[in-house]
C-alpha cells in the first residue's frame, strides 16, 4: 500500500494552486460549471442567513458563490498556498468568508454544533481520511443540518477507466477496472477544455479510491439520514456546445452528489 497523509496532499495542493487559481478564476473548469455546479446549488437550496462550513475550499470559488446568496461562511482547506489565496481574494473583494488551515477529519478549532450546512465540492475523494471526515462533520453540525458533498462517481472514476471510441473518435462506451482496488495514487490531468490546454502543466492529485458502500455505509454509521443522491448530466445544449462532454451525458455519470440529515434531537 502506497501511505499518503494530509500532509503529503496539502504539498501537492501547494504546489498546484498557482495554475489552479488562475483557470478557475477565468471560468476554465469547465466540467464543474456545467455539469457539477449547476446541480449541487439546486441540492444545497437556500442558504439565506445559515453559517456554512465549505470543507476544502481551495481557493475559494465556490465559497464565494454561496456567500453572495446570503450564507455566513467558513471556509477549510489543507493546502496553505490555497488558503491565502482565498483570503487573498477575501482581502481585495470582502464578502464575510472565514478562511482557515485545517483537515476536515480533525476540525478540532470548531465546537460541537456550529453549522447549520457543510458542503464539500470535490474534496473527499482528495483525503485519505473519509471515516474521520464524515465523524467530524457530524460533530460540527447543528441536530437538523445538512451535509451536502460531491465527488467523482467512484463507479465509472477508477484507476481502470478508458473510453471505446468510435472511427470520429467520440467515446461510446466505458470501460471500468480496479474499482475494489484500494491503493491510492496520484492523478495527472490538466483543465482539456481551457484554451492554454497545451501549455499548462499537469495538475498532480492524490486520488483515495473508495467503493459507493463505503461512501454511503460511513453516513449511515455516523447517523446520518439519506435525503438524496444525484448523478448530474450535462444538458443536451451544452453538448451541442460542447460535443466533447456528450459521452458524459450518454454513457457514464461523471460526478455523484449526495444529500444528508443530522437527526434532530428527540422531543
């Protein structure tokens, strides 16, 4: 087994937060702005007056999005050069966000019951420790909060994933392996749909494989209630726009979302 700690992910967060910053800020992560964020706002609904934990926030994209519907919040990230990012941004256009270097599987500079909704875009699959993420998050959550969190869906997203292609070249069927195997790995990929594609250097990413059951058995075990999962697809528009995105729409799901309750206390 290759060991990877948080401390070994924030150094290559570190190291990818410069180039990160800067396409996301342009509107260059195409798949999270038409595919995963479109969906997961609808999930989450209003967060008018609710203090919100984004539990790895990066550099903050998404966190300001939710401060300017109205939400009071704190953002965590393990990578130190994304955090002063975020407060960089913070700084120059000042929306009220909290930024702080910390795991989300161990928030201990957090109280018991301190949010009304944790939402974590994209990070879990990133962390070697989901049990504690998940027991930690209870924790920090008021009884009747909510949890909501995407991830790549770890049934199609494996180390084992490659496309079948037809003579055009567009992908019509998936091909899946090792979805059991529990090795972590580092994944290289860049921003294909951002016009420097060519010139960027390669994002380097720990990837934690963890089976569905185990995403959703930790919930159920830390008392946690199901309320709702999604696999978005891009719309029919947006493939037309982008022919490139329509095996995600046809095939295979790209992004799984979930939804989860704290249980209110009994009466």
């Amino acid at each position: 087994m290759i060991e990877m700690s948080d401390a070994d992910v924030a150094m290559y967060w570190d190291a990818n937060s410069s180039t990160w910053a800067n396409q996301v800020r342009r509107g260059f992560d195409t798949y999270r702005e038409l595919i995963n964020n479109p969906s997961i706002f609808e999930m989450i609904g209003s967060v008018a007056d609710k203090d919100i934990l984004d539990a790895g926030c990066g550099e903050g994209h998404n966190t300001r999005k939710l401060a300017r519907m109205g939400g009071h919040l704190t953002g965590i990230d393990i990578s130190p050069k994304m955090i002063e990012f975020a407060k960089r941004e913070e700084t120059t256009a000042p929306l009220g966000i909290s930024y702080r270097e910390c795991s989300f599987s161990s928030m201990e500079i957090f109280g018991d019951q301190r949010f009304d909704l944790v939402v974590a875009f994209m990070s879990f699959m990133d962390g070697p420790n989901y049990p504690d993420a998940i027991k930690e998050i209870y924790r920090v959550l008021r009884p009747g909060g909510y949890l909501v969190f995407s991830i790549t869906h770890p049934c199609f997203l494996t180390e084992g994933i490659s496309w079948i292609k037809d003579e055009n070249g567009h992908g019509q069927r998936v091909s899946v392996g090792n979805y059991f195997k529990k090795t972590p790995y580092v994944d290289k990929w860049k921003f294909s749909m951002s016009p420097e594609s060519e010139s960027l250097p390669e994002f380097e990413v720990p990837y934690f494989p963890r089976t569905l059951s185990e995403y959703i058995n930790e919930l159920i075990s830390a008392g946690f209630l199901l309320v709702e999962l999604r696999e978005p697809r891009p719309t029919e528009e947006v493939c037309k726009e982008m022919p490139k995105l329509e095996k995600w729409r046809k095939h295979a799901a790209i992004f799984l979302q979930v939804k989860a309750r704290k249980a209110r206390k009994a009466k």
